[in-house]
C-alpha cells in the first residue's frame, strides 16, 4: 500500500471517529434530578409536673419539688423513723415521635441500709415506653428507715432523679 492510500485510510478513520463524537454528543443527554426532604417531626418529652408529696409520719418538704426537662430534685425532711414522702411525676410526650425510657439514674446511686431510703417505682428502664401525647407517672418514695433505733449518721441526703428517652 502507498503512501496515498494509507494517507486516504488514516483521513477516513479520522473522519468516522470525528462523526461518532458529534454524533454521541448530540444523542447523549443529562439527566438532572432535583428533589428536597423535610422532617416534620417533633421530639418534646419532659417533666410536666411534681406532686407537693404526701407526707406520713412528720416528714415534709425542706423545699418544693423542681424538675428541669427530664430531671427532679426533692429535698426532704424526715422527723422519725418511719416518717416519708411520697411524691408523683408527671412526664408528657408532647412530640409525635414515640419514647422509651433507655435511661434511669438516681443520686445518690442506691440508697443507705440504715437513715435515709427512696424508691423509684411506675417506670423501667429498657422497657417503659411513652406513646405520642401520652403522659406517664412515676412515683418517688423518700423516708427514714422504720427499722432504725438510733440516730444514722448521714442525716441528709439530696435526692435527683434523672430520665433519658430516646426515640422507640
């Protein structure tokens, strides 16, 4: 083959590939997708409120209940053994996203054998779920051991509890 005709055969080339761009380019096209998402919901669980207690036994209230979110603080005072508080809290899903309570601390951690005892009851952690616009109450016991015959040596105690829900 000569020069001419390879010179013929390369152009040729040439040509078809330059014909298979613009041809690719003018059948290619983009696509473009838009799109936006929104959460619309909402998460608001908290304390809604506190009992003044119910007292027996002489014991009272050093100061009123306080709660802040999902977190209640009592200050008691305990006259004899025997004597207790017993208060209510009231916690409120006012979200529409459903709760449970993953978390449930105490300060102190656990109470003492002897003086100053509390129980939490009306909740379990892992296992206590708050539905959209539900309410739920728990119940705190605050009290001097019954069983104590002489004076404890931790004679207060401030008692917080917190709670912590997560999405269920």
């Amino acid at each position: 083959m000569d020069n001419k005709a390879r010179n013929i055969v390369i152009g040729a080339l040439l040509a078809a590939i330059a014909i298979m761009a613009v041809g690719y380019a003018a059948l290619s096209q983009s696509l473009t997708i838009n799109g936006t998402a929104s959460i619309s919901s909402t998460w608001d669980v908290q304390i809604i409120n506190i009992s003044e207690g119910v007292s027996e036994n002489g014991a009272s209230n050093a100061s009123s209940p306080t709660h802040d979110g999902t977190s209640a603080t009592f200050s008691t005072n305990l006259t004899v053994p025997g004597s207790k508080m017993t208060y209510e809290i009231t916690v409120k899903n006012s979200g529409n996203l459903n709760a449970m309570l993953t978390g449930l601390t105490k300060s102190p951690e656990s109470p003492a054998a002897t003086g100053i005892y509390y129980k939490v009851t009306g909740v379990e952690q892992g296992v206590t779920t708050l539905d959209a616009g539900e309410t739920n109450v728990i119940t705190v016991e605050v009290g001097w051991v019954a069983t104590d015959t002489s004076m404890p040596q931790t004679k207060t105690v401030p008692l917080t509890v917190n709670l912590t829900y997560t999405q269920y």
